[in-house]
C-alpha cells in the first residue's frame, strides 16, 4: 500500500438541519475554503428537506440568489481546477430547479456531481473520486 500518494478523504459539509437559504450559503463557503487550499479534493454535500411554500429571495442575513451566482462565478475556476466531485445527498421531494441544479455538473459547478438519498453510496462516490 502506497501511503505516500494517498489522497485526502472526501470533506462533508452537513446543511441537514439548515434552512435552504443557510444551507447554500455554507456550501459555497466551504467549497470556496477548499479551492483555496489549491489541492484537489470531493466534497459530500448533506442537504436540507425543501421548504414550506415559496423560498425567499434574501435569508434573515441579507444573502440573496444573486449574491450565490456571483459567490459560484467566483469560486467555479477552482472548482474546475481542483474538485473531483460533489455528491448531493438530498430528499427526493426536492423541488425540480434545485434537482436541475445538482444534476447540471460541469455546466454550472465546474467538476462531477451525483445526487442521492444515499449517505452511504454518496461516501462511495466521492471516495472514489479523489482516489481517481
């Protein structure tokens, strides 16, 4: 076994019990901290259950959907650089903007995603990932 080349395990970044607006926030935080450490890595992503009713633009902390575009534009070159992987793990009721966003991989985060309601399959995924 070659202990000199192993890769970093995969980051999990829990929003589980987070309200979508926090949850979005803190993810594009923690994967801006991860390129900026400028090694390669995969990130789990533990998702919140979608809201009740209609989601607001702007969170209690004056984050707007806006403000995450710009955040995304920003970070994605890292993204693209440095990411392996993103594996989503999300209810199956989530709405279908926020399912086409998972999905869309490449064309809006910059590296590989995959969705599931699997933690464990998920782990898999990404595991492999930076393995790769």
């Amino acid at each position: 076994m070659d202990i000199q080349g192993a890769a970093p395990a995969p980051r999990e970044i829990d929003t589980s019990g987070l309200p979508m607006d926090q949850a979005q926030a803190l993810v594009l935080d923690e994967l801006r901290a991860l390129t900026e450490r400028a090694e390669p890595f995969a990130a789990i992503l533990l998702m919140p259950a979608p809201p009740e009713g209609r989601t607001p633009a702007a969170s209690a902390s004056g984050t707007s959907t806006a403000d995450r575009v710009r955040t995304l534009k920003t970070i994605r070159p890292g993204l693209t650089a440095l990411c392996r992987g993103l594996a989503f793990v999300a209810p199956a009721d989530i709405p279908a903007e926020r399912a086409e966003a998972i999905h869309s991989g490449d064309q809006l985060w910059g590296c590989p995603t995959m969705a599931t309601q699997d933690v464990t399959a998920a782990r898999a995924w990404a595991g492999a990932r930076v393995g790769d």
